[in-house]
C-alpha cells in the first residue's frame, strides 16, 4: 500500500510539472514563437497604460529577456521558496508560493488567492453533500422501481436537471426567493470560523443551483450502475442464501455502482473548486472562477496563471485522493 501511494504521489507532482510547463509555454513560448519581441510582450501585459519605465519593469521581472528555460525555472523556484522582484530603486521579496504581482494592483497574487479559495471551497463542499446523497438516493430508488411512476418521475426531473443550465436555475432561485418571496435578504459569504450557521444559510441558494445539474447526472449514473448490478449472479445468490433486501441492496449492489461514482465525483469536486465560474457570478460570490474571469478581462497575467495552477492542483489533488480511495475500496488496484 505505501509503494503504491508513493507511485501515486509521485505521478501527481510530475503531473503538476507538466500542467505548469504547458501554462508557462502558453504565455511566454508560444508567442515567441509568433515573432514577437520581449519589449511586445511587456507592452501586451501592461495594457492601455503602457510606458517606458513600466515595460523595463514587466520584462524586468517576468525576466522576459532571458531563455525561456531560464524563465521557467525563476518561476518554478518561485513557488518553491519565492522571488525577489524589483518596483523601481527597491526590491520586494515575493514568499513561496510565489505566483508574482498582480499588473493591476501591483499586490502579491497568492494572498489574493487564499482570500477567494474559501468561498470557492464552501460553495463545491456544500454543493456537493447535496449532489451526491440526493443524486444517489434517487438513482437507487429508480433502479429498484423501474417502470413504476416513481422511476418516471425521477428521470424527468433529473433530465430537467441536465438540460437547464446554471445560469438559468440560479437566476430563478435569486429571482423567486431574494426578490420576490424575499427569504433571503441578499447571497453573501460569511465565513464559517465566523458564524457557522450564516455560513451554511447564505450559500443554500447557491448549493442547491449547483447541485440540481450534479445531482441529475450522479442520479441517471447510479441508476444505470444499480440496473446493471442487481442483475448479476452474485446478487441472485445473496438473495438466496436469505440476506435481507436492504444488505443486499447497499453491502452488495450499490457497493459495486459506485464505483464509476467515485471516479466521476472526484473529476467534477476538483473541477468545481476551481471553476465554479457561473454560479459565483450569478449569486456575485468572489470566488476562484469570478477572479479569474475579471483577470482575464483585466489582462491581468499572474493572476491568470496562478489561478490555472491552482486550479490544475484541486483538480489532481482530488484525482489522487480517488485513487487511494480506489485502493482501499478494491484490493487488486493497489496490486496491478
């Protein structure tokens, strides 16, 4: 078992290496190889207020006049034990992880970043408690009455699910209980350390947005899995050795169907930490993806990238902590 996480482990560090390789080579290779200049790209990064002594400082400390190996590794050594950047006569010292300084704001990205991982991290983790025992519990009760109204009943509401987008459940909640039945007077993060219970009841709007798409898809994959399942040998033989329903339903059934379960709730949570774009911005939450999205518009690099590789982090973080679980769930993972 050690040797296998450490397997494991190790391919997600070189994974990591790999996505943060690709970013770099994004921003910095590929236009290098367009034929454009170090003095361009600087001008590009500064934007509309672009001047002499503010592009010498860009291509100063991205060190845009260097290789790009050399590049490469100043900001690999960054995130490992920081950088030294220089804004004019003084040199700042930027801590690890060190992802650089915001264009616009000219403050430290990662800081910027751990302010908005919590919001983004509160919204997946409440979204997806909801998603995943809803989505499971009506998939199995589908199986186990196919045909009936029941069955029929939960397969419309879960391809309602599927077909309405994020942006249109959320609107409707905000829209039905903010402003015409005002439950909730406004959406807002409270932090849990603060008042756990302000936490959980400013986000249910948003969990509950979130979860309806999740919690359709988990509910039409169990239920195929659960089909599938409660047609096999073995589940015929613990019926007939006289186990109760309910032991063969969850220890021998639903065991087996969750399988496809836990590889496509750890893609979707990793994801969703990261990426939950819409949502943040419907219900105006300043998470992960709504500083992205204004980075972007901003032109705002470091941020950009910092954003990219945190997100890729969640993303195979949640990946590994599958695959141990993978492990421990079937033994003969842990020996192939």
């Amino acid at each position: 078992m050690a040797a296998y996480i450490i397997r494991r482990v190790f391919g997600a560090v070189l994974l990591l290496l790999v996505v943060s390789a690709v970013t770099f080579a994004i921003f910095f290779l590929v236009p290098r190889l367009g034929g454009q200049t170090a003095d361009q790209l600087a001008t590009q990064y500064v934007g509309k207020d672009a001047n002499p002594d503010s592009i010498a400082a860009v291509k100063q400390n991205l060190g845009l006049d260097q290789p790009i190996a050399v590049q490469y590794w100043d900001y690999i050594k960054g995130l490992v034990v920081g950088a030294d950047y220089k804004f004019g006569p003084e040199a700042t010292h930027c801590g690890a992880p060190c992802f650089g300084y915001s264009f616009k704001s000219h403050v430290e990205v990662w800081p910027q970043l751990t302010e908005r991982i919590p919001v983004s991290f509160s919204l997946a983790i409440g979204a997806a408690v909801i998603w995943v025992i809803s989505g499971v519990t009506i998939g199995v009760v589908s199986a186990l009455r196919k045909g009936r109204p029941v069955d029929r009943i939960a397969m419309f509401i879960a391809l309602a699910g599927v077909s309405l987008p994020i942006f249109f459940t959320g609107q409707l909640l905000n829209a039905l209980f903010v402003y015409e039945v005002p439950i909730w007077d406004s959406i807002e993060y409270v932090p849990f350390t603060q008042n756990p219970a302000d936490w959980a009841w400013h986000l249910i709007l948003p969990w509950v947005s979130l979860a309806f798409l999740f919690s359709a898809l988990y509910a039409r994959l169990t239920r195929a899995g659960m089909l599938e399942t409660m047609g096999e040998d073995y589940i015929r033989t613990a019926r007939a050795k006289g186990l109760k329903e309910t032991t063969v339903v969850t220890k021998h059934g639903l065991r087996a169907a969750l399988t496809p379960i836990v590889t496509i709730f750890g893609m979707d949570f990793g994801t969703l930490v990261g990426t939950a774009v819409l949502t943040e911005t419907v219900f105006s939450l300043q998470g992960i993806g709504a500083y992205a999205v204004q980075s972007i518009k901003d032109n705002d690099l470091p941020i950009v990238m910092g954003v990219t590789l945190v997100a890729a982090f969640f993303i195979v973080f949640c990946n590994l902590v599958v695959d141990l679980v993978y492990a421990a769930i079937d033994p003969r993972v842990r020996y192939s």
